[in-house]
C-alpha cells in the first residue's frame, strides 16, 4: 500500500503531486493521487468543479472513483483528467466537493483508509499558507477547503509547499518567513522528468515552473496573469504538519468553526474572509479564458518568437500557456507549438 497524496488546488496540480510523490518515498508503484477535477475555463467552460455526475467511464478504485484514459466529461463540461490519468505514472481519484465539506471528508477518509492511512497534501505555489489579505492573492478557497476536510477525516495528514512563489499569489519571501525552520527537500531530475509526457500538452502553468526549476531553469518568466522569477529556491519542497498549515489559513480556520453545511455556503464564507468567492474568481475571468482561433499551419518560427519577445517585455521565459495565448491559439494547441518552435521543455526559453 502507498499514501494517498492530495493534489491541494485541482488543474495541473497532479502534475507537480506526481514530482513530489517521487521524491518523498521511494515506492515504485504509482502513487495513489486524489484532485479536484476544477480547471481553468478555456479547459472547461462551466468554471466549476466536476463531480461524478459530470463523467462517464469512471472506475472504482482504491476506497474512490478513479479516472481512465476512458473516462470523458459530459458536454459541456471538459477536463483534463482522463489525459493525466493516461500519461501520468499514477492512480488519479476524483474528489467530489459538490455535497460540501463533510461529504468530502468522508471521501479523503476511504481512500486515505484503502491506501496507508496517512495523507501527503501537495500545493504547488504555497497559496495554501495564505493568510488571506495578500494582494496578489487569486484563488484562497480550494486549499483551504482540502485542509479543513483533510482536518475532519481525521487521518495524520502532512502538508507539502513545492516551488514557493511560483503560482504567483503569495511572493515567495513572504513564505520563506512562513516556513521558517522547515528542512526542505530537492527533488531531482528524473521526478520532474516524470511528468514530461503530460507536461507536454498540458496548459499547467504551476507544475511547469517547477518541474522547469527542477531542471535548472531561473531568471524571469512571463505567465497569462503575472511574472514569475525562477530562483534558486524554486526546486524545493518544503513540509509542514496539517495543523501548522491550519493555523495559517483563517478560511480554513472558519471552515472548522463554522461547518457550512453547503458547498455553496463555504465558498461565501471565503467571500466573507478575503473578498474573493471561491466559486467565483474563474468565472469572472471566463470571458479572457475563451478558446481562441487560430492554427500553428501557418506559423513562422522566427515571427512568433519575435512577437512572443515583444510581449514578454524582456522576461527570460514563457509559459506555453502564455505563447499560445498571445499567438491567439488554443491551448490544445500546445504540443504543435512545441513542436514549431523546437521547446522540448516545460517553459519556451526566449533569451
């Protein structure tokens, strides 16, 4: 049996849970993944997280509904699930938040309780420490709701922070002072490399600056909504107990307070705390997040890195996310651009 290790914010955050998991046990056998199925919406426009009702060909596994490279979301949902579960070297669990905090509680507890009954909560970033009044801060509510649920199932559960600063809501000196006295650890080359056959044609953009870092990249990185600096902090994971992570997060203090019976009442509880709702923030960029038009056909190499240079302002680095973005492409168009621009990493190198 293996832990069950909990992928904090959904999206990409397998990705970077599978480096993590490769460098916190030397287990061979896939790592057992619980996520979210929550994805930015150009992924899937409904903004929400999915749950059971939202996919066909789910599969039971491991005290859990589990996800295949058969499995598919109900138009008009779309995830990315089904493609990590086919090229990731994992087992991928689905957490359901719709029934609210104590549903999902019981969820963590199966499979944590199928698994080695202990909990391994990975956070790409370290948004998860927030302390709610940061100003860069952008989506508070899916880590706090996973620590507090974590809390109630009442499984010894410890918390990773991998990459500080690098989802860019809470600036990584700041979470330095916040994991002050914490050993870290540095994961090698061959975990990251592990991720690299999802890394290439997922929109990630957390995961990719990590397993970048991990690789050696640094300097500067322009992402869609900011500017990231790899530095040579960046590669580290950094652990903490469940309670200390607690103990940081007011909303998943007041999640444990008050126990909104709802998922809905839970997310204007975060509302309450830090002015951000935690259904509401991708929505509200939805109209910025739709797929765009274009083909990579016709893509001169030397213009789109001209135009990738120009928009970047000088940073050291894109995203893929970023340059399709700005070559107005879809991001499913990412594995061709690679291609087009000669990238076999996870960040398109512009210096």
């Amino acid at each position: 049996m293996s832990d069950l290790y909990v992928a904090a914010g959904g999206g990409g955050d397998p990705i970077g849970t599978l480096i993590a998991a490769r460098t916190v046990t030397v287990d061979p056998a896939p790592p057992l993944i619980a996520t979210y199925a929550w994805e930015r919406p150009e992924v899937d426009p409904t903004a929400r997280p999915l749950g059971q009702r939202d996919f066909t060909g789910l599969t039971r596994e491991a005290g859990g509904t589990a996800f295949t490279s058969a499995t598919r979301a109900r138009p008009p949902a779309g995830s990315t699930m089904p493609g990590l579960a086919r090229d990731l070297p994992v087992r991928l669990l689905l957490l359901d938040p719709a029934q609210g905090l104590f549903s999902l509680s019981r969820q963590i507890e199966a499979m944590a309780e199928a698994a080695g009954d202990r909990i391994r909560v990975i956070d790409i970033g370290g948004d998860i420490l927030t302390h709610g009044d940061e100003p860069t801060l952008r989506s508070p509510f899916g880590d706090a709701f996973t620590l507090a649920a974590c809390h109630l199932a009442g499984i010894p559960t410890t918390v990773y922070v991998a990459g500080p600063g690098l989802d860019g809501e809470i600036d990584e000196q700041l979470l330095l002072k916040r994991l002050t006295g914490r050993r870290p650890l540095t994961p090698g080359r061959d975990a990251a490399s592990a991720a690299g056959p999802a890394l290439a044609w997922h929109p990630s953009e957390a995961s990719a600056l990590w397993a970048a870092a991990i690789h050696g990249a640094r300097g500067t990185v322009r992402t869609v909504h900011h500017t990231v600096r790899l530095t040579s902090v960046s590669p580290r994971l950094y652990h903490l107990p469940l309670r200390d992570a607690i103990d940081h997060n007011p909303v998943a203090q007041a999640l444990l307070d008050e126990r909104p019976a709802t998922l809905e009442a839970a997310a204007a509880l975060s509302h309450r705390l830090t002015g951000i709702h935690g259904l509401a923030p991708e929505r509200d960029r939805a109209p910025h997040d739709q797929p765009h038009a274009g083909s990579t056909a016709l893509l001169d190499q030397d213009q789109a890195m001209k135009t990738l240079r120009e928009a970047a302002d000088g940073a050291d680095h894109v995203t893929l996310r970023y340059a399709a973005r700005t070559l107005d492409l879809p991001w499913t168009a990412i594995p061709s651009l690679r291609e087009v621009l000669g990238s076999d990493m996870p960040l398109l190198r512009l210096t």
